[in-house]
C-alpha cells in the first residue's frame, strides 16, 4: 500500500518522526551542556596515579595488536610462498 501525502496515516508517522528529529537533537545539545560542566585538569589522571594504568593499558594493546600483525604477515607469506610452488 502506497502512502501519499493526503493520507491521515502518513501526516501522523511524518509527524512522530518529527517529534523524534526534534527530541534527538534536544537530548544531544542536552548532554552536551553536562558533558561541558564536568570538566577536570587533565593532571587529575596524574595526581591520583591513574595515568600509568592507562598508558600501560594502552601498551598492553598496542604490543597485542603488533604481535597479531607479525603473525599475520607470517601466515599470509608462507600461503603465498606455497601457492608459488603449486
């Protein structure tokens, strides 16, 4: 069933939509505003110690991520070294 724009069904949905559009972007500037009041000193990580979890966390993932990327290299030279061969 095709809607047109004289049908009483297609002005409520184009107007929950709307209402929807208008919520959404209520809602972001919203917590925008939150998000802007709740600002600390980037040394507050530092002061409390925090700081070296995150960037051995960060270590952590990027020796993981490294390590995966030379494994993959060596599996996809020894396919290509046999598909050579074959």
């Amino acid at each position: 069933m095709k809607l047109d724009k004289s049908s009483h069904i297609y002005g409520l949905i184009q107007s929950a939509m709307r209402l929807r559009t208008l919520l959404s972007a209520f809602i972001v500037f919203w917590l925008g505003t939150l998000s802007a009041q709740g600002y600390t000193s980037p040394d507050y990580m530092r002061s409390i110690g925090k700081i070296y979890v995150v960037a051995g966390v960060c270590l952590i993932i990027l020796v993981t991520l490294l390590t995966y990327m030379v494994i993959l290299d060596r599996k996809i030279s020894r396919l290509e070294k046999r598909q050579k061969n074959e």
